[in-house]
C-alpha cells in the first residue's frame, strides 16, 4: 500500500508570502509612480521643444517672417501653449512687438488639456515658475526676444508657479536663443546643477 506524500501550503508560509508582497508593493509602487511623473514631464517638455524647433524651421525656410512661443501657466491648472505666425504685413508692422495679442499675428494654433489635437493635450499635467512667457523670432534671427523658462510636475509642486522641489521632483528648464535653438535641462538635486538632456 502506497501512501500519499503531496503537501499543501501551510496557512503560515501563505502569511508569509502576503507579508512579503506586501512589503514588495510598499517599495515599488512609489517608485512606479515617481518613474510615470518624470515620464509625462520629458513628453511635455519634448513637445515644446519640438515646437520651438518647427517654429525655426519655418522661419528658415521663408515660410514665415516671424513666429512666437506664448506660454500661460493657467494659474496651475496645466499649461497652455499659443504658436503665432506673422506674415509679411504683419511683419512690417508689428516685427518689433512680441505679445500674445491675436490681432497682431496672422494666425494662431493652440494646444492645452482641452486641445482637439491629441498629440498636445497632456499640457495639463505641466506648469511653470512664470505667470506666462512669451518667445519670438523673425526671419533673419535679429530680434532678440528669447528667453529661459523652468518647468514642474503640478502633482509634485503645490503653489500655482513652480518652486525647485527636493529629491526627485522632475524639474526641467529650457533656454532658447535668439536663432530659436533651443536647450532642455534638467535639474539635478544630488549634484545642484543642471543637466543638458
């Protein structure tokens, strides 16, 4: 006669195991979390950059004679971004200006958390340490109308304008010259500095 030797879990060793995974889950669900913030915020700032980039582009190919980067931080509540193109009547008459005033542009494109365009509407999750910020560049690169701007997570930055955080609080900063070349940094608190990414 055979005996049956198969063997269960013992209601211990299951304790054991919901222990661990709960101590496991503890760690790696904060750090998940931090990844997805830094995640969304190189997306937004990528986005701006590579509109600043079709901006130049646009100039250097004469397809425009000025163009400017408006930013609005929306009081906190994700940011809104105004492209504006200016063509040459425009350019003549207001090349010295750079508001976000509709009637000195020719036209205007749009992107925030309620955009149409679904490539841009993550901005909600994005704000900045200024009220708002404008850029503008003309056709031959002359007028120097750029700028620096730094930028946060709102879920990581409780007042309504970026303030530099601690540890790992995604902090980003972009600094675009008067040729529309644009540099994206990123703040490292282990070292105090700045980061080209």
């Amino acid at each position: 006669m055979q005996l049956n030797n198969s063997k269960a879990f013992s209601l211990l060793e299951l304790l054991v195991v919901v222990a661990l995974l709960g101590i496991v889950s503890l760690v790696a669900v904060p750090n998940v979390r931090e990844w997805l913030v830094k995640r969304e915020m190189e997306k937004d700032m990528q986005l701006i950059v590579g509109m600043v980039n079709e901006i130049r582009s646009n100039l250097g190919n004469g397809i425009y004679q000025m163009g400017g980067i408006f930013l609005n931080n929306n009081n906190g509540n994700g940011l809104v971004v105004n492209i504006r193109y200016r063509g040459p009547d425009k350019y003549q008459q207001y090349k010295t200006t750079c508001n976000d005033t509709a009637s000195e542009w020719d036209g205007v494109d749009t992107y925030s958390s309620s955009s149409s365009a679904e490539l841009y509407s993550t901005f909600s999750n994005i704000k900045m340490k200024s009220a708002n910020k404008g850029m503008c560049f003309d056709k031959n690169f002359t007028i120097d109308r750029s700028g620096t701007e730094e930028f946060c997570h709102k879920d990581k930055n409780t007042s309504s304008n970026c303030t530099q955080g601690s540890g790992n609080d995604p902090y980003y900063r972009i600094n675009v010259q008067r040729t529309a070349a644009i540099i994206l940094e990123r703040y490292i608190y282990a070292t105090s500095a700045w980061q080209k990414q």
